[in-house]
C-alpha cells in the first residue's frame, strides 16, 4: 500500500455527458483494480489519458472508502475549491479556500 502519496479524489463531471461523479487519482494497485471494478461498469470508467478512474455519484461514497481503505491518508477535493483529509482511523481534516 502506499500512504497517502498522490491520492486525491476530486468531486467532478465526466467529459462525455457531464454526468457528476468524481475522479480517482492513485498509483496502481492490482488490489484497489480490482475492488474499484467491482463496481458496474455503467458507474466506472478508466481514463487513461489522465490516468484516473472516474465513478459517477451513484457509486462515489463507496469508491472513496475503497482510496481510502487501500491507500491511507487521501485528499478529497470539492468543486468550491475546499480540501478534506481522511484516513483509515475516520480522522478528517478540512480546509477550506480562502478569497
């Protein structure tokens, strides 16, 4: 597992339809694939192209406890420009964006 390196999940639309979801930026794990495809595939997709999964909302609560249950200490990005830290323990931390 890799504590918290590079593990964002960022509240977004997919590109195609704009559809609300968020996207999942981790290094590879054979294990987070395949839990994260557990999920259907009308809810999941691969981008290669930015090297992220997106999951649409449906499915968003449960991918994030998957980042986090895999990979530890994760940022959660909002669309307000407002982070939150989470980790395995149930700790969070906010911060919001300042004008």
């Amino acid at each position: 597992m890799s504590e918290g390196r590079n593990v964002r999940v960022e509240h977004g639309h997919h590109p195609r339809d704009n559809g609300p979801g968020v996207w999942i930026h981790t290094p590879y794990s054979e294990e987070f694939v395949k839990e994260i495809k557990r999920i259907p595939s009308w809810y999941r997709a691969w981008a290669g192209e930015d090297s992220a999964w997106f999951v649409r909302e449906e499915y968003a609560a449960q991918a994030t406890a998957l980042v986090i249950h895999h990979y530890g200490e994760t940022i959660i990005a909002y669309p307000d420009g407002s982070e939150e830290y989470r980790d395995r323990s149930g700790a969070t931390a906010r911060q919001e964006r300042l004008l």
